[in-house]
C-alpha cells in the first residue's frame, strides 16, 4: 500500500481561520453585520472549528474591535468550535465574557519578531501566557497555541528547529491542546517542513501538532502534502486566501480553505466541510474586501464561468 493509499484512509480536521487571521489584514472595513454572515456561512458549510475573532487591543488591531459583537450575534452550530485569540489575561477575560469555546495564544520562534510584535522576548512573553493558560483552564476552556515564524523570519533569517521545539514544548506544558506550526511569512518548502516535524515528532506527540502555512511562495499546499505524509491531521486555511500577518513585511494570504479543500477531497480524505459550502461564504464577503480573492480555486471557477456565459 502506498503512502497516499495510507492518506485516503485519513480524516482531515480544518481550522478556519479566515473571519481572524484573514480579516485583520484587510485594509477595508468590514461590518459586524458582514462578519457574523461570514462566519454563520462557514458553519453552514460544516466547519468543526472557527477562529472567530481576537479579543486585542483595537489601537493594534482595528479589524477586531468588535470582537464581543460579532460573539453575540453568530448562530451556534451544534458540533463546531468557536474561537479567539486572546494576547493577555485582559483579553481572556474579554473572551470568556463572550463565551467563546476555547482561545488561542501566540508566541515566536525568533526573538526579533517577538520583540517587533508583542514588544516582548520570547521568554517574557511564555511567562506571561501561564496565567493566561491557568484562568482558561480554571473556566473550562481549552487552549490552543501557535509558534509563528516557524520556518523562517523576515528580520533574523533561519530559525532553528530546536527554537521552534522549544516554544512548542512549552505552551503543551503550559497546558496548550495544541500547538500550530506556522509559517507566518510563506517562506517555507516541503523539505523544511519536514525537517522540523522530524525535530518535533521527537519529542511531542504528532497528534498535539497542526500546521498553519502561508501562500506567499505557492508552497503552502506542497508544504500540507509534506506534513500530511508526517503524520499531521490538523491544518489551518482560511477562506478565500484572505489574510497574512500585519506585523511581517510581504506576507501575503493564508492557504486558501477552498483550495485545501480542493486537494484534500481529490485524495479522498474525509473533512466534513463542503467546499461548495465555503466558496458561498467567500463570494459573499469578496464584494466588501475591495479586491479579488486569492484563492486558485475560486479564481478558476469564476473564469470557468465566464467563460460559460460567454459561448
């Protein structure tokens, strides 16, 4: 049996991160009425988890300020996960305000861009974020951690797997479910990947590890195919390309759900997400973005039926 026959009896869990991670990047208001659409279609569409929005500071981040908002007006989905980024114990409790389901945290693999963008070392910022776990733990809400730059950073070049080993093992020893390896500027290629999951897999479970890739380069769905084939059965996409990183210089869209999709249903992997279902939502939000979206997979079938109307 080969490895992609070993694939095809896998199931796949997508965590979209599209009304978060997509829509602080976007430079074009977007209404609380427009992201609880947005996110009551991706429910629709049969996503098992969301990361809704960031309970942040709105002087960093506008995008999110209506975060509490946008909480109370979604349409609960019996079975889906409702998220938030949440960056200190301000923010946790603004979250459990709001009830959301679980909350994520973020931390660097590269000093610099820790410093850049949380105005703290990587050291100051972990000590920081095992309050954050405790309270969460205390209130019943599970934690979800990122280690961003994870293969590589816009100021200080490589990162070394043993950094990204570092950070990870200490947010699961903080109490973290799960830790998304993340390839914050799209920098990263299949053979990066997977050498720091080989790193990783060392020492933590495969299973407590999803993978978080940028489209900048075009490598993010052979890098998923890479860490498909290591073991890895959770990965992060958002709908319709939508985001980056407003704190990395060039970092273009996330991996696009619908072409995740696209790729993961020819394999025959299960996700329980229509692909149909979220390319809805993203034509439905593409009007108010002021640009197309990135995603491959929408632009084809908008040229495909172009293309219909005009023969």
């Amino acid at each position: 049996m080969s490895a992609l026959d070993e694939l095809r009896r896998s199931t796949v869990r997508v965590m979209e991160v599209g009304p978060r991670d997509g829509l602080q990047n976007e430079a074009a208001r977007v209404s609380t009425e427009e992201k609880v659409a947005f996110v009551d279609a991706l429910s629709a569409a049969g996503h098992r988890a969301i990361e809704v929005s960031a309970f942040v500071s709105p002087k960093w981040v506008p995008q999110m300020a209506d975060a509490a908002d946008v909480f109370s007006g979604i349409r609960r989905r019996k079975g889906t996960t409702y998220s938030a980024l949440v960056p200190n114990l301000k923010g946790l409790e603004r979250a459990l305000a709001a009830q959301v389901d679980e909350v994520a945290i973020i931390a660097h693999a590269s000093e610099t861009f820790s410093r850049r963008n949380l105005n703290q070392g990587i050291e100051e910022s972990l000590a920081g974020y095992l309050p954050v776990c405790d309270r969460a733990r205390e209130a019943g809400l599970r934690v979800r951690g990122y280690v961003s730059n994870a293969f590589g950073c816009p100021f200080e070049g490589e990162v070394s797997p043993a950094k990204v080993l570092e950070v990870a093992g200490r947010m699961i020893d903080m109490g973290a479910y799960e830790v998304a390896i993340s390839d914050t500027t799209g920098v990263g290629h299949p053979g990066q990947v997977d050498a720091v999951l080989a790193a990783l897999t060392a020492r933590l479970p495969v299973d407590r590890l999803a993978l978080h890739f940028h489209d900048t380069r075009g490598t993010a769905l052979a890098n998923v195919l890479a860490g498909l084939l290591a073991g890895v059965r959770t990965f992060d996409a958002s709908a319709g390309g939508l985001g980056g990183c407003p704190f990395a210089p060039a970092a273009t869209g996330n991996l696009a759900t619908e072409d995740l999709l696209f790729m993961l249903d020819g394999l025959g992997i299960q996700t329980g997400v229509s692909l149909d279902g979220v390319m809805a939502a993203s034509r439905a939000i593409e009007p108010r973005l002021g640009h197309p979206l990135p995603s491959r997979v929408v632009q084809a079938r908008v040229t495909s039926a172009s293309r219909e109307v005009s023969a």
